[in-house]
C-alpha cells in the first residue's frame, strides 16, 4: 500500500517591523480602501483649513476684508484638486487583492454539513 503524503508549506506569520506596524498580514479590498480614505482625509483638512483660517486671520489683522480670504479660499480650492488627484493616482496604481477563490466542491461540502 502506498501512502501519498501532500507538502503544506507554512503560512507566513505575521511580524513586526522597527515601526510596530504588522507586516506579512494579508489585506482585504475594505482595509485598502478605509485606509487611503483616511489617508486622503487628513490630507484635505490640512490643504482646506489651513489656507482658508490662515488667510482670515491676516485679513483680520490687516483689515483687508474679502480680498486676502478669497486668495486663501482659491488656495484650499487648488489644493483640494491636487489632493484628489494624487489620491486618484495611487489608487490606480495599488494593486487589488483577490479575494480568496473557492473551489466549487467545497461549495457543495459546505451545503451538504
């Protein structure tokens, strides 16, 4: 009688690198996503607010009204173009993961316990 025996390599175990993020975990299309939504979030409250409060506060201090505020509020507005873009860009270039394939008789195994 002859045993066949099939060769499982290990799977890769999750470590750390210097920075304490975990490396060699395997990434979900959701986690990908929620992580470059938060990416660009912090991105576009810098770009937005910074320019726009900034420019009310000189425009305060100097009494120039409207003038130095809407130059500030073009600022933020360019500043929002180009943060979506950047985003856009490096979503097109990230690589989706899969989805793990399922074999159509585990399907039926599952249906069937």
């Amino acid at each position: 009688m002859t045993e066949t025996t099939t060769q499982q390599t290990p799977s890769p175990k999750p470590s750390t690198n210097n920075s304490g993020v975990t490396v060699g975990k395997p990434e979900t299309p959701q986690s990908v996503f929620v992580g470059m939504a938060l990416d660009m979030s912090w991105r576009l409250a810098l770009v937005v607010l910074i320019p726009i409060i900034g420019s009310y506060e000189l425009d305060s201090r100097l009494g120039t009204t409207p003038l130095v505020t809407i130059v500030g509020f073009v600022i933020a507005m360019v500043g929002f173009g180009l943060v979506l873009w950047r985003t856009t860009q490096v979503a097109s270039q990230t690589p989706t993961p899969k989805a793990r394939s399922v074999n159509p008789t585990e399907i039926k195994k599952e249906k069937q316990a």
